[in-house]
C-alpha cells in the first residue's frame, strides 16, 4: 500500500492573473490629481469586443491567450474591467472541470487571495503558523522549529523530529505542517504572490510596495474560521478580501490521510477603498444551495519483484487503489454585484448544469448606471448574454460532459432590437475528452492521449506518453468577433530539448495564429521555438518527468514499486509552468520575423535543498526571474537585422536573503516477501526549501537601431535602471546615453527614499514620512522629480499637506529650471470629499470646480471663481465603569491626544482608601496603563488619576484588565475618556448650479439640457459669501422654447418656470457646466455666453449625435459590423391543443434545443438568434393526449414540415418563424 496525499497541494483558483506588473515605470509630477480635471465619463467610448491585442500567444509557454472584454464599470479614481479570458492554451486535463462561464474559461470579475495549501493550512491547529493544542512540551508553532533548524542549525527535538516526520511505524504520517502555504493576490490592477514567515509575516521574492495585512492566521486558536486579508498598494488604495464571511470560499477535503480537513481556500475581494476614501467599491456573491462534490479520478497500486531487471519483472500486484480525491465546495461561491459611484454590474445564473448538478452557469452580465435623480442603479445600459452547450452532450454522463462557451451575445436597453454577437467560439472536437473516470486515458501530465487499459500497467510508464491529436481535445481554436472577423490557432506538441533529445511534454503550444478579416484579408503570424542552432528551446523544470512510479530497493533482489495514473513528481513551478521556451521566432505574412529570447533554465534553475530525491521534493523557486525579456531582434522579409534590444537584470539587494523554510516529507510503507512472509518497510523522501528575498529588475537596456543599407551604422542607445528602495516598481533614476553622445537622466524621489531635495521644513517632512507609513502606504507619489540634459536641469517639487482628518494632499507643484524657481501650481481640496476645488499658478486666476453624480464629474467650472474649505473639531467624552467586562468603544476624528481620568460617581467616604484600575487599549495603536487615586499617596508605580495618550486617528477599545477599590461607600469608579471628535468640514463656494439632473422634485423630460427641469417657479435663496458683483443665468420654458435669461443676482431671487440650468458667478468670472449620464457619458456643455452643445447616445451607449443648442446636428456616428452581426430571430409559436397535459414539443438547432411554449400563451415567443447561414434543424414532438405524435404538424417561414423530418439543413437569411399546430 502506499500514502501519497502529501504529493498533492490544493489549489483552487478563482480567476487568472491577467495583469503583470511593470518592470520599471516612471509618473509624471502631477499623475494624481489630474483626474480632478476629467470632464467626461470615461466609459462614453465603449469597446465593442474582441480588440486586435485581446487573442494572441504567451511566448514564453507556447500558450494561446484570449481576453474578451464585456464591459468597464467607471469609478472616479478606479475603473473595474468585467471579461472572460481563455486559461487552457496549453491544453485540457481529462481531470479539468468546466467554471461557471465553461470549459478553459475564467470570468475576470473583481479579484481574490487563493492559497495552494502544502502540508496542512497554515493557520489552523498543527499548521505552519497555528497553535500547537494541549502543548504540555512548550513546543512554538511548527514554522518556527522548521526555521530554527533550517535557518538556523538548531538541533530538533524527539517530539519534534516525530511531528516532522511521523513514528516510524507503518503508514505514519507527519502530525504537523512543515510548510507555508502559497498565497496568490489577484485584482484588475496587480498581482502578485507571498507566503507567511514563521512569525506570520508575509515574505515576497520581489518587494512591489504592496502591504499585506492578514487577520485572524497568526496563533489565533479561536479565531481562524474568520480569517480575511486587507491589501494596500503603493498608492495607498486599500483592497478587502473575506472581510464579510459570505464571501470566502471553503473546501473540504482529505490532506493528511485519512484526516478530512475544512478550511477556506479563497478570500474574495469584497470592498476598495480609494486612497483618501475617496471612493468605495463594493462586490456582493451569493452562494449556491448545495455543496458541490468534485472527483478527481486516479489509481494507483504497489507491486514487488524479486529481480532487479530492466523493465522490471513484476511477480505480484501487493494492493491497489482508485479511490477518487474528493474536493466539496462548501457551497461554491461566486460573484453578484459590483458597484460603484457611477453604476453597478449585475451577475446572473442558471443552475442547470448537465456536467457539475451543483454548480451555476454565469448567464447574463448587466450594467446599469447611476439614476441621480432617484439615487438607484437602475437605468440598464448593456447585457450580455453567455450562451452555451456541452461538449459530449450525447452521452448524457455527467463525468464525460463538459460545459462549452458558445457565444456571448449584446443587447442593448430596446427590447425590440436583435442582439449582437460580440464574440463565438470554435473548438477543437474531432476527438473530445473521455470521462474522468477514465484517468488511464490521460498522458503523464493527465492530457488525453486515448490510453486504453483500465488499470496500472505491469510495466509502469507504459502508455503514458503524450498522443497528439488527443491532447487538442476540446481546446479553443477560433474566435469570431462582432467585425466579421476570425481569429484561428493551430497547435503542435510541446517540445522540450531533454539532454539533447527534443521530447514531447506538457500538452500543446500554438504554431500559427491566423486572423482572418471580415474584408477576405488574412493576417498570419507562425511561431518557431528552435534556438539558432535548430535545437528545441524548451526547457524542462526537473527531469525525468516520464515515470508514473517510484521505485525502492531493499537489499538483496528484492524491489518495491509504487504506481500511479498521473505523475507523482512536483512538475510545476508557482506560476503553473513546466515547460517554457528560451527563444522564439515569430515570422509574419509578409516574411518579416522576430526573435525573442527569455531568461530561464538552466541560468534561473530552482535550487534543491536538502532533498533525498530531486523530483519528488519542493525547491527553492526562481521562478520570478523567469520569462523576463533578455533580447529581441527584428528582421525584415530579406532577412536584415533592423532593431535589436538586449536587457540585464540583477538583484538590487548586497545578499539575497532566505525566509519561510519548509520542510517536504512523504513516507511511502509497502510489504515485502521476505524468508518469513511479508515485512513491512518504511520509505521517508523529504526535501528543504526556502523562500528568496531578493528585488531582481532590469537595471540595463542597449537599444540598437541598424543601417539597412549599410548595417555596420547603428544608433545605439543605452539606458540603466535603478529603483526606489521600498518599491520595485518605481523606477528612481533613468539614464539614457546614446552613441552620439547625448544624455538623459531622471531621478524621481517617492516617499521612503533618502536625501529628496528643496524639502522645506519639518511639517512638509513629516507629512512625507506618514506617506510612507504601512498604514498610508502611498509609496507611488512623485515628490520631486529631476531632469538633466547635457545642458539644463529642470526640477518639479511637490509639497504635500496633511489635513486634521489624516487625508494627505498635494498643495503645491513647483518648477525649477537649472534650480531657478519658475511657475508654481497650487491647489486646494474639499477635505471631506476630496475632491479637488481650485487651483491657480502663482499670481494668476483660481480655476474652481464643483461636483455631481455622487462626486463622479465636474458639473461647474469657473474660471476667477473661488471655493474654499475650513475645518472644526470639538472633543467628546465617554465613560468606562471599572467594574464594566464590556470595552469601551471610542473613534478618533483625527490623530491627537486623548485623556483618561478616574473618576468617582460618587465620592469615598471618611477613612484611607485606594483605587487602582488597570486598562489596556487596542485599535490603530495598542498599549496598557493605570490609574490611580489614593488618600495616602500609596499608588506606588501607577501614577496618577490621569494620564494622557498621543493616539493616531481611527476607532479604539478600551477594557479594564484588573482593579480595586478599598474605599467605602457605594463609589462606582469609571474611566472618562475626553478625545477628538469627528472633524467638520464646511464648504464656501463662491459660485452657484443646479441643473436639477440631482434634484428629487425634477421633472423628466425635455430639459434645456440633460434628462431633468424644474417644472414650475423657483426661488433660488442661494447667499454669496463675499461683497462681489453676481450674475444670474436661467432658462425657462415658454411656447415650447428654452429662453436664455441673465440679470444681476439678489438673494431670494423669483424665477418664473419652468427653469433650467441656474448658474451664479461673479460679473467678473466665466462659467462653463455640464450634464452627464453615468456610465455613457457627458450630455451637454454650456459655455459661458450660454451657448450649449448637446451629446446624444444609442441604445448600445455609443455616441451617435453632436447638436448645438438649436439642435443643428454637428456631427453625426455610424457603426457597421460584418456579416458575423447579422442574426435571425427563432420565433416560436404553439397552436397545438391539449386537455391536461401539454405536447412536448422541441427544436434543435445546431446541438441546441429549444422549447416551446405551452399552447394556451398568448403571443409568440422569442426563443433565441442564430447568425445567417446554413444549420442543421431536427423538429421532434410527444404528444400527451395519446395523439398520434406525427398528426403534430410544423410551419417554417410558410412552408409545412412534418414532425417526423430528420436532421435537415436549412440556410437561414431572415428571422425564423415556427409555428406548431
């Protein structure tokens, strides 16, 4: 028998990670408030589907990739991208379940943390950071024994030599985790991966400034049912995952056989919070209502020979096992809403599935904007519609279909308008993947390669070998878009070069990527994966990587073989990969190429540890120094070298540091014939491993442009790379030297870096230093930044404030050139809202905003108008009863002092008394104290009857630990607390809008500007905060006609209505508004003269006319789409009669059925589209009034067919009416 759960780490992953973060990247000076001066919805634009870039091939892995893009939901500082990416480029598994949106697909909504769990999870009882229960030995937690010995050379102890690997008897398992899990952060933005230290922090290879801060995992006995993760960037923009319960997915399965373990293995992301909270972002799930139970299907089975031939001769089958790995979702999770301040997407299910009867299908993404007037999201812009089938279907096994993505269809907000096809798929199905049960069938990496013996073959690696074309079963060959066009991969075998053999591995690779154009042109790139010297660039992680066994010698002739269905060997590094490729060509239609080359093996190689067998331990992983770009070289189609760019990476660390060790270790046990019968034998593999702390960038690229008549004339240019300390993403300095001589430097300084220059005085220092703080983390702001030519030096500084609330905001922007000050920028923030009110350059004129749609846009702008803000505070007091067991909970409204007094309800009586009360508190900052009031001066150490504490902004609970009180009389002493209060924040604006886009008493209709007027007479008591002159613009509705009107403004001024559009400004300032409509775009802008200019938008939301006021059209938008857009309508109707029981009658089309509907509806029913062209149609019916089933006859566009007719091609050019009768 043998034990191989600890081979198998558990990984459940939720999405892909579609987003990579830049090896070097450089801001401008004023990159974070320019979104203050956005006047228009970024969402007016709207992609319609596949783009040129979103299918393609990942070089490095052979890879096919395709990225569809639904929709965008805007926000005011962030924007969440909603799409579908295809994830199985490189093949389908056998074992592969099909996710909510089908077979190889990911839906990429919102983000997660998932966790592939070595060993046991880390922070439950036994695991790496979790306590160890009934601990009469005073052991630590496991992590830090693994790196006391590891990392240390600490000598282990028996029990925990024992822990570490098992009794030594027969079928012994290790007792606690040796190894930190594996945790992958994914969002829209960034991703990245870490793992917990022993000491529960997390540990990167490469530091990108991210702050990771994990609840509930550290020695929390009681408390690791509720772990969640906060994320903070570099931009201080803060990311919640599994903060609310609902939203964490939970698996049950077995680790440690044959323990069963429940525990979550992803944390969904469920709420951003935009720095300064300017913002949030919310995600809802919902859950399905059953667990759902997935099988992974192996076998394996233990042999002994008593020769050591060469195949080995097998003389017995000592036990076998097939018993499937059973992972339940706990219930499966998935995602509902996401919202912003303009709009909101909505996810909708079926939960129909043929494949997975406990899992949903995602059937239709809605977007919705933002209704200002009602303040729901209730105006539906977009849906898209996920249409699908089965692969397999007419097997009707649920282990041998698989869901399939055929379509994703658009439809606009007019019911009576056909959708559009925004995308169809094709897949490769000349042969489809067999059931799961049928693991023999699968190849060593669990591909398809129609294996046909059921059980474990005597000779073990036999039929196991990868056969192709089985391994395309399924897999993902076109994609059509909404232009007519086609996207079109072809495949061949993964090559990998094996010690100078090129070898089949690892499923397939894309040779050729074809795109088809809607106009008859195709665009073909071919993929080569050949070094110069015509070798496979392949390379592999570990060799040999074609057994299915282990293998053991006992002594004597006596062998032990263990087998099994798939590989047993830790094939792939973190990212997945196996197999990748050190250089490609990609040559083009017109003859012309490229060779890119990566960084990989054998330079980046994973390190072994202390390891006893290679392929079966975990190794040190250098995985993120692979698939770097090393160099690449364009030639054109007569083979000339055109462009070259070769890059140097390094670490930017004196000495790679070691964190996280772990330790493998599996024990196989198994029975021999020895001279006195069967002898049990115990076989421990184990191997360490750690994690690197290092910073690997790129620090130089030599860029060279060649001569094509003369290649020996080049123009070379080189730039080096160093980075901010904190941050590995942010690019410190630049240089850039080309063969001419001329140079280029920029040194950028973010908060954290040493020596920044021009910095003024203590407060602006302070200010930077709180920037750089874990708790505000905005690492990304550019302070100063300086540019050197040959010749001149120019310098921006920005001066940074800290508001009373904590808020942090740029006050001024400065230029200097050769360090003369030039032009200076100022600008002033609402503190509550932050949103950005004025600014102006030194001596010249206020530029002053103000905003609508939740804070969304700018509505009026008013150049030499003012708006200012001022804050106030005031202190509250609460009280703390010593005798309460219950914390007192008190919110700071900004960082300040607070103090604690003892205080007396009533006071002590005659005699000598002490009162000694000592607290702790906890919150942003902790710590402990005591009180004391005494009659005699005995409080010793604990001081006084107060105290004060300087405490950083934020919510604090504070609970009394221990007290006495030896007074007499009924005293009932409590703590008071006096601390700051909320901050309020009041707003003067020298300026006055209302458009009544946002004004509940507005009636809809057909307003001045925008959707909304008000619909009778208006008093506008609007009082201006200083002695200047005001105008007053208005327009009201008189015979059908928005009239302009402008006089001097008088508070309590009487406008005779209908009105629209009042605006207030000083004479001697200009005035520019606007409407929007969220998540479409701006509507209108009206000028200071009063002069407006209108935006109209189609059903799809896409711009479709520009008018002036009079409603002259400026400009006018057209859209045309191939024939791929061109779909019929299946219209059926039901003019059957039935008594009880309704006929069951159906249509299949192409695979898909559709039903009709009972023939007592009234009206006919839009059942579905197909696009024009030939389809096949069966017609079948059962009638349940024992009706002859053919008496039930069929209408097509006119033209009778009978019930009986068989599969029949019909060429489909209009909309499809059936009628049943």
């Amino acid at each position: 028998m043998f034990r191989n759960s600890a081979f198998r780490a558990l990984g459940l992953f939720s999405g892909i990670f579609c987003f990579s973060l830049a090896s070097a990247q450089v801001e401008t000076s004023n990159s974070q408030i320019e979104w203050s001066a956005n006047l228009s919805a970024s969402n007016s634009l709207m992609s319609m589907g596949v783009s040129r870039d979103s299918v393609s091939v990942d070089q490095f892995t052979g890879m096919a990739t395709a990225l569809i893009p639904l929709c965008t939901l805007s926000g005011i500082d962030l924007s969440v991208p909603v799409g579908l990416a295809y994830t199985s480029g490189n093949g389908v598994r056998v074992q592969d379940f099909a996710s909510d949106v089908g077979l190889g697909w990911q839906l990429n909504a919102g983000g997660s943390i998932t966790r592939t769990v070595r060993g046991l999870p880390d922070e439950q009882d036994y695991g790496y950071i979790g306590i160890v229960p009934n601990n009469t030995v005073n052991q630590p937690p496991m992590g830090q024994v693994i790196n006391s010995w590891l990392g240390s050379n600490q000598a282990l102890t028996t029990d925990e030599q024992r822990a570490i690997g098992g009794s030594g008897a027969p079928g012994s398992e290790a007792t606690e985790d040796c190894e930190p899990d594996l945790f992958y952060v994914s969002t829209p933005y960034f991703s990245f991966q870490f793992v917990f230290d022993q000491n529960g922090n997390p540990v990167f290879s490469n530091n990108y400034g991210f702050k990771v801060i994990a609840n509930n995992f550290y020695l929390t006995p009681n408390n690791y049912g509720t772990t969640s993760f906060e994320v903070i960037d570099d931009r201080g923009n803060q990311y919640y995952f599994g903060a609310n319960q609902n939203d964490v997915q939970n698996v049950q399965t077995t680790l440690f056989s044959p323990t069963v373990y429940t525990f979550p293995t992803t944390w969904y992301l469920d709420k951003i919070v935009t720095f300064n909270s300017k913002e949030t972002i919310t995600l809802t799930y919902l859950h399905g209502s059953a667990n759902d139970a997935q099988n992974h299907y192996m076998a394996g089975n233990s042999y002994y020979c008593n020769t050591t031939d060469n195949p080995p001769l097998v003389t017995g089958l000592i036990q076998g096992d097939a018993t499937p790995q059973v992972t339940t979702l706990i219930p499966p999770v998935y995602v509902s809403t996401i919202t912003s301040s303009q709009g909101q997407v909505t996810f909708n299910y079926a939960w129909d599935r043929k494949d997975d009867a406990n899992a949903a299908r995602l059937s239709s993404v809605v977007l919705t904007g933002y209704d200002p007037l009602s303040g729901a999201y209730d105006n539906t812009l977009r849906t898209y519609a996920l249409n699908y089938t089965y692969f397999n279907q007419a097997s009707g096994d649920p282990n041998q279909m698989r869901l399939q993505l055929e379509n994703v269809l658009l439809e606009d907000n007019n019911p009576q308008d056909p959708p559009i096809p925004l995308a169809t798929f094709g897949y490769y199905t000349t042969y489809n993947l067999p059931s799961r049960t049928a693991y023999y069938a699968a190849d060593y990496f669990g591909f398809y390669n129609n294996g046909t013996v059921a059980s474990t073959m005597t000779y073990p690696s036999s039929g196991k070998a990868p056969n192709m074309p089985y391994t395309e079963a399924d897999i993902l060959t076109d994609v059509n878009d909404v232009f007519g066009g086609n996207w079109h991969f072809t495949y061949e075998s993964n090559m990998a070069n094996n010690l100078g053999t090129a070898v089949s591995v690892d499923g397939i690779r894309v040779n050729q990527l074809s795109h088809n154009l809607a106009t008859g042109e195709s665009l073909t790139k071919s993929y080569s994966y050949l070094t110069s010297g015509n070798f496979s660039s392949g390379q592999l992680r570990v060799t040999p990587y074609n057994v299915t066994y282990v293998s053991q010698t006992t002594g004597g002739s006596s062998n032990a073989f263990y087998t099994f269905s798939e590989t047993p060997y830790i094939l792939y590094d973190p990212y997945g990969n196996f197999v990748t490729y050190s250089t490609v060509k990609v040559t083009d239609q017109d003859g012309g190429s490229t060779v890119t080359n990566f960084t990989n093996y054998p330079d980046q190689s994973d390190a072994q540890g202390l390891g006893t067998l290679y392929e079966l331990d975990p190794m040190t992983s250098n995985a993120y120094k692979r698939g770097l770009l090393l160099s690449q070289y364009i030639y054109n189609a007569a083979g000339t070298l055109l462009e070259s760019v070769q890059n140097t990476y390094a670490s930017q660390l004196s000495q790679v540091g070691q964190a996280a060790w772990g330790w493998h270790q599996v024990n196989y046990w198994y029975y021999l014939l020895g001279s006195t019968g069967y002898v049990n034998y115990d076989n421990p593999l184990s191997g360490a491993y750690h994690t690197n702390v290092d910073n690997f960038a790129l620090t130089t690229t030599v860029a060279t442009k060649y001569d094509m008549v003369n290649s020996g004339n080049t123009l070379v240019t080189t730039t080096s790379y160093t980075y901010s300390p904190n941050d590995l993403s942010l690019v410190h300095q630049i240089t850039t030297t080309n063969s001419k001589g001329n140079t280029f430097t920029r040194t950028i300084y973010h908060p954290g870096d040493a020596a920044i220059p021009m910095v003024a005085n203590q407060a602006e220092s302070n200010t930077i230093t709180a920037m750089a703080t874990p708790a505000v983390n905005n690492l990304a702001a550019v302070i100063h930044q300086t540019d050197s030519t040959n010749t001149v030096v120019t310098d921006v500084h920005n001066t940074y404030i800290s508001a009373l609330n904590q808020n942090i905001y740029l006050g001024t922007s400065t230029q200097y050139v050769n360090k003369a000050a030039g032009r200076q920028k100022n600008y002033f923030f609402d503190q509550s809202a932050s949103d950005l009110l004025s600014s102006y350059m030194t001596n010249g004129m206020p530029v002053s905003s103000s905003y609508g749609y939740n804070g969304s846009f700018v509505v009026a702008k008013v150049n030499n108008g003012t708006s200012t803000t001022a804050q106030s505070t005031h202190t509250l007091t609460s009280d703390l009863y010593c005798s309460s067991t219950t914390p007192l909970s008190i919110t700071m409204g900004y960082a300040g002092t607070v103090t604690l007094a003892l205080v007396y309800t009533n006071l002590p009586g005659s005699g000598t008394y002490n009162t000694t009360v000592n607290f702790s508190y906890t919150g942003p900052t902790s710590g402990s104290g005591c009180l004391c009031t005494s009659s005699n001066s005995s409080c010793g150490s604990c001081g006084g009857s107060s105290l004060t504490l300087s405490l950083l902004k934020g919510t604090y609970q504070i609970s009394v630990t221990s007290y006495t009180n030896t007074a007499t009389g009924t005293t009932n002493p409590f703590i008071q607390a006096t601390y700051p209060g909320p901050v309020t924040n009041t707003l003067t604006t020298g300026f006055f809008f209302e458009g009544f886009e946002q004004n509940h008493a507005a009636t809809l209709g057909s307003a001045h500007t925008g959707n909304a007027y008000y619909n009778g007479n208006d008093t506008v008591t609007w009082q201006p905060p200083d002695s200047r002159t005001y105008l007053i613009q208005w327009w009201n509705l008189s015979g059908g006609t928005w009239n302009f009107n402008q006089t001097n403004y008088t508070p309590n001024k009487v406008l005779t209505g209908p009105v629209d559009d009042i605006r207030i400004f000083p004479s001697d300032a200009q005035m520019t508004t606007y409407t929007y409509t969220p998540m479409v775009g701006k509507t209108s802008e009206t000028d200071p003269a009063g002069h407006s200019v209108n935006y109209t938008y189609d059903a799809f939301g896409r711009p479709q006319l520009v008018m002036d006021q009079d409603h002259n059209i400026l400009k006018d938008y057209a859209y045309s789409y191939g024939s791929q857009s061109q779909l019929a309508r299946i219209i059926l109707t039901n003019n059957t009669s039935y008594t009880t029981t309704p006929d069951i009658i159906n249509l299949t089309i192409d695979n898909n059925t559709y039903s009709f509907p009972a023939s007592n509806s009234l009206g006919s029913v839009v059942e579905g589209y197909i696009p024009y062209g030939t389809h096949l149609f069966t017609f079948s019916c059962t009638s349940a009034n024992n009706d002859n089933p053919s008496s039930i006859q069929y209408t097509m566009n006119g033209t009778a067919v009978p019930c009986t007719t068989s599969q029949t091609a019909f060429t489909v050019n209009g909309d499809i009416n059936i009628i049943a009768h």
